[in-house]
C-alpha cells in the first residue's frame, strides 16, 4: 500500500515518523538533514549490504536507481521491516532537474515524469503487508486567486504527463494551527478543503482533522481495509459452530 504524506514546511511531516515502531520500519532520507526522532541514532543504522545480507534501516540517497533497488532488497529479503518510509520525495525530482539543467529541449520533463511515476508504481506492487509512505511537499499550481495545492513537481510540463496525485488513495495533507494566545497545534488532514488533493478512502477516518500519528494513520486504514474480511471471518467462526451444534444434537 501506497500513502502520500503533504504540507508545506515545518508542519510536522517528518515529525509524525517518531511515532513508528523502528524495528519494522525503514527510513529513506532524500536529503542528509537528520531525522527528527528522538535517539534516531541508537534506532536507525546506516543501510549497507554485509557479507551479501543487508542490514540497518536508514539509507540517505535521492537517486532513483538506489531506491528502487532497496525497495526490491525490501520487498524480497527483510520480512521484518513493514513500513517503508521515502521522506522529502520531491528531492528525487530536484536532483533530476538540477543534473539536467544544460540540456535542452522538454524531452527532459518526460524523463522526470517517468522516473518518479515508475518509482511510485514500483512501490504499490510490493507485498501486500509493506506500507510505503511517500512525504513531499506541496506546491500551489493554481493562482493567488485560485489556489490549488498539490504534490511537489518540476512544474506544469510533469503535470501535463502523469498526475502524481491520482496515483495515491491516500494522500494526507499537514496543518499548523495557531490560537489566539498564540498556542501551536499540528493536524493531519484527511479530506480536500476543496482546492487541494487530499484524499482518503470514504468512510476509513471518522474525522478531518487527526492526531499527527503515521503508525495510527496506518493502522486506522489496515482495520479499514481489512475490517470486512475479519467480520467474515467470525461469520464463518459461527456458521462452523452452528454446524457443530447441529451435529450434536443429531447424536
């Protein structure tokens, strides 16, 4: 499962990340700022391949090539990890744009739609039990007058050629509120305020505004998505007791 994760800066998006369990998560970071964890250090080990097994859990890297071989090495051999967490994502699209700056010609900007759409796309096919967060920022591609936010791009070229956004079931936006006596909150959004793509499953969060918690944020859809299936499977639990009723009083 794929979720976007969207604000402007210093909303708390990093900052919701020290909520997860380390031990089954792991953090690629597109830009070398420090995670904002509280003891990251003693938590998130350097990401390396040691005598052909790979350990650690933090890998430090904006190319796109690098991520998606460690998605694979994810996917495949660390059963242990759940949560895959690409932080400051829009990073990727920077580094391509600035190593692409002499070249001419829009050609370029269907390079950086693919690679970023090939990256998303490769991260919704892995396991089924692997959440892949993927946190940006967000840019107003509308006007001062008519604003509409939406993931971080290189601009109206990649828009013409993928919709980023409409990739994602789940894009939740952060919010910094401020009261009157100068008193900060910070939120999770769930729904579009009508001139953005935040977005969520209809029915999965009760409200707009959350608690900005990503390991409840994604247990809240796990019960969501696979609350049915657990119903179903206490019906069957019954339908089997009432058959075994049935053959006891047969005897």
């Amino acid at each position: 499962m794929i979720i976007g994760l969207a604000g402007l800066s210093g909303t708390g998006k990093s900052t919701s990340l020290r909520y997860l369990n380390y031990k089954t998560t792991f953090i690629i970071s597109c830009t070398n700022k420090q995670l904002q964890i509280p003891g990251f250090r003693r938590k998130y080990k350097k990401a390396e391949v040691v005598n052909k097994k790979p350990v650690g859990n933090w890998l430090v890297s904006n190319d796109y090539t690098t991520i998606g071989k460690w998605l694979k090495i994810i996917d495949k051999l660390r059963p242990d990890i759940k949560t895959v967490v690409v932080d400051d994502a829009n990073y990727c699209l920077s580094n391509n744009i600035m190593d692409s700056a002499l070249e001419k010609g829009w050609d370029k900007h269907v390079v950086f739609a693919k690679n970023y759409y090939d990256l998303i796309m490769e991260a919704s096919e892995l396991r089924e039990d692997l959440n892949v967060v993927f946190i940006s920022h967000i840019i107003n591609a509308g006007t001062d007058l008519d604003e509409h936010w939406q993931l971080y791009s290189s601009g109206k070229m990649l828009d013409r050629t993928v919709n980023i956004d409409g990739l994602f079931s789940y894009i939740l936006y952060t919010e910094r509120q401020v009261d009157d006596e100068g008193n900060i909150s910070y939120f999770f959004r769930t729904k579009t305020n009508g001139n953005d793509t935040c977005r969520s499953v209809d029915g999965c969060f009760k409200d707009k505004l959350i608690e900005p918690n990503m390991q409840k944020v994604l247990d809240t859809i796990h019960n969501f998505e696979y609350g049915e299936e657990e119903e179903e499977i206490a019906d069957d639990n019954n339908e089997t007791n009432n058959d075994d009723n049935i053959l006891n009083e047969a005897n």
